[in-house]
C-alpha cells in the first residue's frame, strides 16, 4: 500500500519555468540576463524534481490539491506524483537545461528572430509538460495536455513564413482535433461511467465497472487517438509536419516532451484509468497492440524513403512511441516496465540526434541526408555523437536503448505474442537500414567534388557540448540504469499481475 | 439599509441616469463618474445579496411594502439562480461604461450624455428583468431594456447602424407583444402576474395547468423570449444590430441582452410552469433541444462565412444561445444541463464582454473591422492581442477557463439524458470555434505576407525592425485584461459558483412542486 504524503515540491517545479515566462519577456533587451533566468529556471525546476525522488523512491506518493473540488460535482486541480510521473519529469526537465544550452548556440548560430517569444514559451511549454507529469486526475492532464499544445504553437511556427504556417496548421488541427472530438467525450464518458471519480490511485477509475467488450474498446480508442500526441497512425501527420520549427523546439518538444506526453497519457489510460486486469480481462489491448504494431512497421518504412534528416528522424519517433504504446498494451510485466523505461532511453537517444541535425544545419547549411557524404571528418564529434545515438535507438549495446528493449522484447515472449515479438525484430533491422546508412555515408564517403577540405568545422560549443553529454548519457544509462529500473518497478509492482 | 438592497440595484443606475439627463448634458465631465458610482453600488448590493441568499436564502422585497398578491404591488426576489447573474451585470456594465469613456465622447461628444443615460437605463432594464418576481414586470422592463437598446444601437454615425436599429426594433416589439399576449392569458385564467402565485396556482391545479389555455400562454411566452435572445430562426435583428453599433453600445449590449433573455426563459421554466409539468411532457424537450441543435449548428456555419470580426463574434452568440436553450431543455434527472445552463449565461457573459471589449479595440485603435486587418497584432498591441486570445480559449472552452467548465456541465447533462446528438452539436461546435479563432490567430502572428517577407532559409534578425506598438489607452485596455482574468477565474472556481447555482435551482424547483 503506498503512502500518500502532501508536499508542495510539484507545484514548486511547474511553476519554475512559469514564473521565468515574465522575466524573460522583462529581460528581452539583456540578452544575458534573459538566458540567465532560463538556466536559473531550468536548474531550479531539476532540483525541486530531484527533491521528489527520495521521497518517491521509499514507495510513497505525493498529493496536492490545488483548487478543491466538490464532490459529485466537479474535479479538483491536483497533482499525484508516482514514479512514472517522476520517472518522465526527470528525462524532461534535464534535459530541458541541455536543450536550452543548446538553443542559444543554435538560436544565435542562425541569427534567428524573436529569440525572446522563443525562450518564452519554451518555459511556458516545459511548465505543461511537467503539469502533465504530475497531473492527479484526468481533467488536470488535460488541462496541462491542451496547454502543452498552444504554448507549442508559437514555437513550431516560428519562421512565420509559409512552410510553418501549413505546419502549425495540420500541428493544431491535428492535436486540438483529436483532443477535442475523442479526448473530452472519452473523459467525460468515464467521469459518468465512474460515479465522478476521475483521480489516479491505487485502483484504476473503471477496474470495478461492468464495462462491455464494446463500450471498452470504443472507450480506449478513443484515448489512445484522443491523445494523438502519441502519433498513433493514422493521426501521425502532425509530427513530420511540426519539423519545420527551430531544431531545439523538435530536439526536446518532438523527441521528449511533447511526444512522450502522449505516450504518458495512454500509459495512464491503460494502468490508471482502465487498469490491467480489466483490459486483460475484456481483451481489448490486443486491438491497440496490433494498431501500435502497424504504426511502428509503417512509420519505420516510411523513414526508410525520407531524404530531410529531420523528416527521417520524426517517423521514426512516430515508430518508436507505438514501441511504447505496444509494450503498455501487452499488458505484462516486463513490457509495462520496458515501456516505461523506453521513455527515458528514446528520449535521451532521440534527442541526440535532433541535436546532430540540429549543429549539422548550423555548421554547414545542410538539412538532407544526400549532401552529408564526407562530413563525418568535418564534424567528428557530432557524427560520433549522432552514431551512438542512433546505436541508442537501435537498441544495440552499449546503449541504454538495449535494455529497455530487451525488456519489450521479454514482455512479448511472457504474452505469448510471439507475431508481436517478430515487429520488434523486424522493426530493430529496419531502425538500422534508415540510420546506419548515414553514419557510412557520413565517415566512408568521400566529400563531394569540388567542396574544399576545410578541416575540422564543428558547430559552436554551445551545440556540440549538449549533444556530446547527451550522448554520453545514452552509454552512461547503459551502465547504470538502476535509478530507472527503480522508478519503473514501482508502477508495475502490485500494478502489474506476475504472470 | 442592507433590507433594501434588492431595490438599492434598480434604482442606483436609474438615478444615475436622472443625474446625468440633469446635469451631464451642461457639463460632459460628470457622466464618467456618475455612471461608475452607480455600477459600483449596484455592485456592490449584488455581491451583498449572493452573501445573504448564500447565508439566508432567496430575499423578498416588497417595492412600497404592498403585498401580493393584493393590489398591483412590485415584488422582488433574489434568489440563488438570479444573484449571480446581478454580479455579472454590474461587472459586465462598469467594464463596458469605462471602455466606452472615449469612443462615445470622441465621435459625437454632444452625444455623450445621451449614451450614458441610455447606458443606465439599459442596466436598470436589466437589473430589473433579473431580479424582479412578477410576470408582468418583466414585461415592462423588457421593454425599457429594448428601447435603450434601439437607442445604443442608433447612437453612432454610420446609417446601418440606425437601419440594423429599426430592424430590432421591429422585431424586438413582435417578441415583446408575444411575451406580452401569453402573460395576458395567464392573467386571464389565474387572475394573478405575480410568478409564485401563478406557480403556486398551476402547481395545485393540474386539469388547469394542462389547459390549452395555459400551454398556449407558455408557447406565446417562449417564443416571445427566443425573439428576444435570437434563437435560430429567430436571430434575424442581431448580427446587424450588434456590428453597426458603437463599440461602446456592442459592448455592453452583445453580452448581456441576450444572456438575460436566456435567463426568463429558465426563471419561466423553474419558478412559474414548474420543472416536473415540463419533465412530464417529454416530447417537447426533445423538440426544443432538436431547435437548440439546429441553431447551434447554424450558428457555427454562419461565423464560419463570416469575413468581419464582429460579425463573427455575433454569429458565435447565435450559437451559445443554442448550447444554453438545449441545456436548459435536456431535462436529466440531476439538472446538469440547466445547472449548466446557468452557469452559461454566467460565463457567456464575460466571453462574449471580453471578445467584444477585444473587438472594439481593434475597431477603434488598429481600425480593423475584417479578420485579415488583424495582421500582426501580436506585435502591435501584445496585451490586447492576449486579452483577446484568453476570450477566444474560453470561447474554444480550453480548460482552465469558464467556457470549458460550462461545457463539461452541458455535455454531462446530454449524456445522462442520453441527448447524444446534442453532445455532438457541442463538440462539434468547439472545434467549429477552434478553427474560427485559430484562423485569426494565425493572422495575427503570421502578418500579412507570409511568404514574401523570407524564403526558405529562414528569417534573419527582425528584431532590428522597428516595432510599432499601438497598444490601446488603459481605460480600453483595463476592462479587457479584467474580463480575461474574470474567465480564468470564473473557471477554476467553478466549484463553489456551481454549488450556489445548483442547490438554488434544486431548491426552487421543489417548492414549486409541493406548491408551496
């Protein structure tokens, strides 16, 4: 039984970067100071979440209601932090000071505009992104999902010009859409269904509803495309579409927070809303397995045609969610936890490599696959980088991506999935057919005619340091995974029936 | 003193306007001041009244101590369902009179006293239609509401204005004189205007209360009221009306005319046929809320058509009156859908204040009256630009705002009554809006040539352009911002205003049921 115990550190850690929004807009003239106050933000957001860990860590959950509710007539604003929700804030809000390191060499490299809006609403989007995390009861998820969404708008149209507004176009149409049409009718069915309970505990809302094959289906698909964040096809299109935003908006939004957000929140559908003995009980995940499955192999072979890196580097984000919502949907042990710890080594890989095609564009004006031949000597650091990176994504050792796949892996074999089992391995070979060739392209092919040998031309430190580090970390969670393990176990013991 | 604060919100703004017919036509500065110190009294006796009907119950008041149902004597009832609304009135009115400060004095300076008397006398009209417990009254306050109307809506310079005033006119006094006829069959067989007796009556009698008589009054006084908060297809006078008054008048007129009108239907429904009368004949709320989705669905194409800003925000009205008029008819055994009803007309209110305050400041300091004049508004007026992306959120009904709140107790309400095509309407109408408003936002970041200001490869350093701010004057920019935040704040404590609502209605509508 877990302890519940009350403790303002979550809402200290949304509001660190909210409080940043006025600085930065007040420091709009000293650059200095304004960048200053995102690496305050960002720092101080890190340690309210690292306060949280020990007291997650002995088993215990924290609470906080922030606008009470009435019972039997609407829903308080609260937070609940459990590991998952820990587990995803950390990857997040670390990786947001990395990020942001990274947005002033790449904002300043390019001579963007707007650099203020910009840094604004990054904050702005990292306080959603960890209201979701910590989000106690559907309607705050929501709350924190729709505000996630329009803060995001500003960043992926960003260029103003006419790509980003038919990208931001199909980004809003496509998240608000979905959101609006099955994700509110999808809250509000269970809100009736329940009798009014709609908070995450220890027992799932629906787990003792007499729920049909049907309504159930009906219902968790409708989550599952409700939150299209999670790019689950055939409401996928938006992700490619928003690469038309500043790389570090596609490096921490598009490889972590935004899309992870979704996978979180069909993770919290099927353990906290449904709960796994219901669904196993109904056998309605078989459905949204083989919908995730078809979405990992598509997306996968769709990367496999793309020549923009960064367009190649979205679908196979849009595969590597669907590895989540699977591993979630197989409804055991091992994939629960695989899952869950995919969150953390996708996103620490994946991010890697937007920072690659992020200092590649900055260094050499390049944004397609076909002109990189030979600029693995030009940019060593980077390529070795965007190689471990892609190792990380793989899943190949020594990289944290291994383990969280052999963990999805070993879930499939305990469901006796042995069709799902083969989509792993088939998607595995095709992860490397659509990154590997670049690498090769990169180091064994020569520069192309007529390009002088300019020698070493990196990006500017301040792109290549949070690449390097991040790809350090996707090694480093090879070796030390066991705060994740911890984190994870602790939504699947007593979460997950032992098999 | 606090025995006559029922009376006390009537009478303050109908001083006020005796002291500016007297006084502001010589000397222009004492409108401002009159006007806001009135607003502020009425304020301030609503707020005094939601405290004692939330301590003691509904507050009757007796105008001139005559009592029901001897003699033609005026009674006034405050009671959970109408207090809140006096608030919202107040606010809605004291935001709109400060707005108003310039445009009205600028345009036709020997016109400003005129403008604030009608202002006031609106507001009693609305104070009193609210508040008021006699069937007949309302009628008669309906009409010193709409006659100030016609007044505001003719008051500018532009001839459509006076031609969209004479269309109102028309109409609106074909929805009076029908209101007008079915209270005068109820006077007839009952022989009684005031609504607790004519509850008490029909409650006690129910050969008489299914009378053709009394269900011929109840359809004359409906459609009379639709009239007047133009319920497809009914809205004929508005879009007009509300576009081609002054931006003072609009704002003002465009949230609160029709929410009240929303509001006697509900008053009508609640406290004089009584809810179970209305529950037992269940094919009617089916047909009402079949009206209410059409209307809905209306509302949202016509704003879709729309290429002008108000227009648009006037064809989004059309709708809302849709969600309310379906709410209050979806008859689910808990009331949400009334209870959302009313909440509505709460929330409604500051949206659409907010949206038209927004609309009128782009109006009258950007001079942009069509959407694709928006360009760049982000940059021009940053505050303005956000007050106005808050109204559209809520309009949207994004949580943490009103809007989204309302809509969770209107769907929750077609859900239990099993209403599903209205659930859709909502839904469908939510996304109608998202496009609406996101298309303007996009405009309004974007500027006016995308394409043509930087190519593939990026912009490069705009912020060396010189940026034009045109932020608007504070006494326009102040009621914006404080109707942004009232939606927020409307919004997250939705709870305890719910609460108010519900154990008022509930309250209510069972003593009309034992018949008192």
């Amino acid at each position: 039984m877990e302890n519940s115990v009350q403790s303002y550190l979550p809402l200290w850690a949304c509001l660190a970067s909210l409080v940043a929004v006025p600085l930065i807009v007040i420091f709009r003239r000293e650059i200095f100071l304004r960048e200053l106050v995102t690496f305050g933000a960002g720092a101080l957001k890190f340690a309210f979440v690292l306060a949280m860990l020990p007291i997650i860590l002995e088993g215990n959950v924290i609470d906080l209601t922030l606008v009470p509710g009435i019972d039997g007539l609407n829903v308080p604003i609260a937070f609940r932090v459990d590991g998952l929700g820990l587990l995803f804030a950390l990857v997040a809000s670390s990786l947001w000071i990395l990020t942001s390191l990274y947005a002033v060499g790449y904002m300043r490299g390019l001579h963007e505009h707007s650099q203020t809006r910009f840094f604004a609403f990054f904050a702005l989007s990292l306080c959603a992104t960890l209201g979701v995390a910590f989000a106690g009861n559907l309607f705050t998820l929501y709350l924190f999902y729709e505000m996630l969404s329009l803060s995001t708008w500003p960043l992926v149209t960003h260029h103003q010009d006419k790509e980003a507004r038919g990208g931001g176009r199909t980004y809003l149409s496509y998240l608000l859409g979905t959101s609006i049409a099955f994700a509110i009718p999808a809250i509000l069915f269970t809100y009736v269904r329940s009798g009014g309970e709609v908070s995450f505990g220890p027992e799932a809302i629906l787990s003792d509803s007499d729920l049909g094959y049907w309504p159930a289906l009906a219902l968790l698909l409708a989550f599952a495309f409700g939150f299209s964040k999670a790019g689950l096809m055939p409401f996928h299109s938006w992700l490619p579409g928003a690469m038309v935003a500043p790389t570090p908006v596609s490096a921490l939004l598009h490889a972590v927070a935004v899309v992870k957000v979704g996978v979180f929140c069909i993770i919290r559908v099927v353990t906290g809303v449904f709960g796994v003995d219901l669904l196993g009980r109904l056998g309605v995940n078989g459905v949204l397995a083989w919908v995730a499955a078809f979405t990992v192999i598509t997306s996968s072979l769709i990367a496999l045609t793309q020549d923009n890196l960064k367009r190649r580097l979205a679908f196979s984000t849009i595969g590597q969610l669907s590895y989540i919502i699977l591993g979630v949907a197989l409804l055991t042990e091992h994939a629960v936890m695989g899952s869950i710890m995919h969150i953390a080594m996708h996103a620490v890989g994946k991010i890697t490599l937007f920072f690659c095609a992020g200092a590649i564009f900055v260094a050499c004006g390049k944004k397609y696959i076909s002109e990189l031949d030979g600029l693995g000597r030009r940019m060593p650091v980077t390529f070795a980088a965007f190689a471990i990176g892609a190792m990380s994504v793989t899943g190949l050792p020594p990289t944290g991506g291994l383990l969280s796949k052999l963990y999805l892996v070993w879930g499939a074999a305990e469901a006796n999935e042995i069709a799902l089992l083969c989509v792993f391995l088939v998607s595995t070979i095709l992860n490397g057919a659509y990154f590997f060739p670049i690498v090769y392209r990169a180091f064994f092919k020569p520069l192309p005619e007529g390009s002088a040998d300019t020698g070493i031309a990196e990006a500017p430190l301040a792109c290549v340091i949070p690449l390097a580090l991040t790809a350090a970390g996707s090694i480093l969670l090879f070796f030390f995974p066991g705060l994740l393990f911890d984190l994870a176990g602790l939504m699947v013991n007593g979460d997950v029936a032992n098999p | 003193m606090s025995d006559h604060y029922p009376a006390l919100v009537l009478l303050a703004p109908l001083f006020g306007a005796l002291v500016i017919g007297l006084f502001g036509l010589r000397d222009h500065r004492v409108c401002l001041p009159v006007v806001v110190s009135a607003l502020g009294v009425s304020l301030f006796a609503a707020i005094s009244l939601v405290l004692s009907v939330s301590s003691g119950g509904p507050v009757d008041y007796f105008v001139a101590g005559w009592k029901e149902p001897i003699g033609i004597g005026i009674q006034l009832r405050a009671d959970a369902i109408n207090t809140p609304l006096l608030v919202v009135i107040a606010i809605v009115a004291l935001l709109a009179a400060i707005f108003s400060i310039r445009p009205a004095a600028e345009r036709d300076s020997e016109k400003t006293p005129y403008f604030y008397v009608l202002f006031l006398l609106l507001c009693v009209g609305l104070f009193g239609i609210t508040i008021t417990a006699d069937a007949f009254n309302v009628f008669v306050l309906i009409e010193v509401t709409a006659l100030s109307s016609y007044g505001l809506v003719a008051i500018g310079q532009s001839k459509r204005g006076k031609v969209a005033a004479f269309h109102y006119l028309i109409m609106g006094t074909v929805g009076a004189s029908f209101y007008l006829l079915g209270v005068g069959y109820l006077y007839l067989k009952l022989g009684s205007l005031n609504m607790q007796d004519i509850h008490g009556i029909l409650a006690s009698d129910d050969a008489l209360a299914d009378s053709r008589a009394i269900r011929t009054a109840f359809v004359f006084i409906l459609v009379g009221i639709w009239t007047k908060m133009a319920f497809f297809p009914l809205h004929g006078w508005l879009p007009n009306a509300y576009s081609y008054s002054p931006s003072g008048s609009a704002a003002i007129l465009a949230p609160l005319v029709t929410k009240v009108s929303v509001y006697v239907m509900v008053r009508m429904m609640v406290s004089v046929f009584g809810l179970d009368r209305l529950e037992a004949n269940v094919e009617w709320g089916h047909f009402v809320v079949w009206l209410a989705i059409i209307a809905i669905a209306a509302g949202s194409t016509m704003a879709l058509a729309q290429r002008e800003i108000k227009k648009m925000l006037c064809c989004l009205i059309i709708a809302e009156v849709g969600y309310m008029v379906g709410g209050a008819w979806l008859g689910d055994p808990q009331r949400w859908g009334l209870t959302g009803t009313v909440y509505h007309i709460l929330a409604d209110a500051l949206m659409t204040s907010c949206l038209f305050l927004a609309a009128g400041i782009f109006a009258k300091w950007l001079g942009a009256l069509k959407l694709e004049d928006l360009s760049g508004l982000f940059r021009k007026m940053p505050l303005a630009a956000a007050g106005f992306v808050v109204g559209g959120l809520a309009i949207i009904g994004v949580p943490p705002t009103c809007g989204f709140y309302s809509k969770f107790y209107l769907i929750r309400g077609g859900i239990e009554s099993g209403q599903w095509t209205y659930v859709v309407a909502l839904l469908a109408s939510s996304l109608v809006n998202a496009v609406l408003f996101f298309r303007i936002f996009e405009i309004a970041y974007f500027g006016k040539k995308p394409a043509d200001s930087h190519g593939d490869d990026h912009g490069h350093d705009h912020e060396s352009e010189p940026v034009v701010r045109l932020e608007p004057p504070l006494h326009a920019l102040i009621p914006l911002l404080v109707a942004a935040a009232l939606l927020v704040l409307l919004g997250l404590f939705n709870g305890p205003v719910v609460e108010f609502i519900r154990t008022g209605l509930i309250e209510t509508a069972a003593v009309v049921s034992t018949g008192r």
